[in-house]
C-alpha cells in the first residue's frame, strides 16, 4: 500500500496532470461556446434553408413507448456540425500560428561522406583509407 501511495504522489506532482487539467477545463469551456455557435447561428441557418425538424421523427412501439430516432439523427447532425466547426477552429488556429512563429532558416547539411579518390565508393569523412579498396587517403 506504501508503494501506491508514493507511486501516485509521483504522478500527481507530475507537469503532464497539470497539462491534463488545465486542457479538460479549457475544453470545457469551449465545449459552450461550439454549443453555441451551432445552436444559435449554424442551426437556425440551415433551418431556413431546410426547413426539417427530425426530432419529430418516431415510431410508436407498444403503449407509450416510442423509439424516437428523429432525436438521433439530430444528434449525428449536430456532431457533425460540431466536428466541421472545430476543425475549421483548429486550422485557422494553425495557419495564424504558422504565420506568426519566426523563420528558421535552414543550414546546408554538413556532408558525413567523402569518394574515394581511387575506387570512387562512398566512405566516411573522417576515414583515412579506404575500407573497399585499402588504399591510403590523404588529409584534405
């Protein structure tokens, strides 16, 4: 029992649980805002040109049981809405932060291989002959 407890004091105190945390109230919070941009600009305009309600849609079982799959289909609409809006978020996220972050400039690659001036084979920069043809390279 010892050992769990100190197991789990090392992974509470650990910076990926804060990470962790942080990232579940954020996306929390941006979960109502999504919600509402579906809810109140998306949904109503493709109500307009729509103009179907599926949550209306059910089948009467037996008595007062009904398999509403209306409210079903409504739900896969929505994530779906839901899903486009996010990525779409997420790209124009992407793209302003690839614009925003500065300019690397790339170095030429240092060469690691040099030719054999004799047998012309590839070898190591730093060889001083030749593992193909064992002649003696001169220092460059």
């Amino acid at each position: 029992m010892k050992k769990f407890v100190e197991e789990f004091k090392k992974f509470i105190s650990r910076g990926n649980v804060m990470d962790m945390a942080v990232g579940v109230i954020i996306g929390g919070a941006f979960t109502s805002i999504v919600n509402s941009l579906v809810n109140d600009i998306i949904n109503p305009i493709l109500g307009v040109f729509g103009g179907l309600n599926f949550s209306e849609y059910s089948i009467k079982l037996s008595g007062d049981a009904t398999l509403n799959y209306g409210n079903f289909i409504t739900a896969v609409i929505n994530f779906l809405i839901m899903a486009l809006v996010i990525f779409s978020i997420v790209k124009l996220m992407n793209t302003m932060a690839a614009k925003m972050a500065p300019k690397k400039e790339e170095k030429p690659a240092t060469p690691t291989t040099k030719k054999c001036p004799f047998c012309k084979t590839e070898i190591a920069i730093d060889a001083t002959r030749c593992p193909h043809c064992t002649s003696v390279l001169e220092e460059e």
